[in-house]
C-alpha cells in the first residue's frame, strides 16, 4: 500500500503550464490526469489511515465491532473491506 502511496504521490507532481511545449487540448488533459491522481492519492492515503485504526482496534480487541452502534459487523463485509469501522446500516445511516 506504501509503494501505491508513493506512485500516487509521484503522478500529482505539479503540470508544467508552458503553451509553447503542449497545446490547449494537451495542457488540459494533463490537468484532468493530475487531479484524478490527486484524488487516487487522497483515498489511498484515508484507506491506510483506516487500516493502521484497524490494527490498533485488533491490539485493543475491539475488531469486528461496530464503532457506531457496537455490535458486530458481519464477516462478509468484514472480508470484503476488513478496514470497516461501522456495520452496514451504520455507514448507510451516515451516508444517507
């Protein structure tokens, strides 16, 4: 996840504006590739901040339990996404 991290990182790097070296088409793709790897780094970054909590849930022994309402959160979504700090209905309550 680190060298995902630093991929990501590497691929927001500033978009040299020089009109003279790319056109306007070129110039404005590269601003829309550099935002979305903005973008693909800050989910990378969140996603391992949950999975370091995660850890630190797992040393406390409160894995698998829903930080919301406590109660466990299903396997099937704890395998699907095992950095989960809320139950489904949780995160949709929030979502909603």
């Amino acid at each position: 996840m680190l060298d995902l991290l630093a991929l990501a990182h590497s691929s927001s790097d500033r978009v040299e504006l020089d009109q003279a070296r790319m056109g306007r088409v070129s110039r404005g793709d590269a601003l829309l590739q550099q935002s979305m790897a903005k973008a693909g780094h800050s989910r990378t970054e969140d996603r391992l901040i949950q999975v370091r909590q995660a850890l630190k849930r797992i040393e406390r022994d409160e894995y698998g339990d829903c930080l919301h309402c406590f109660k466990a959160i299903s396997v099937e979504r704890l395998q699907l996404a095992p950095e989960t700090p809320l139950c489904i209905e949780c995160q949709a309550q929030i979502e909603g």
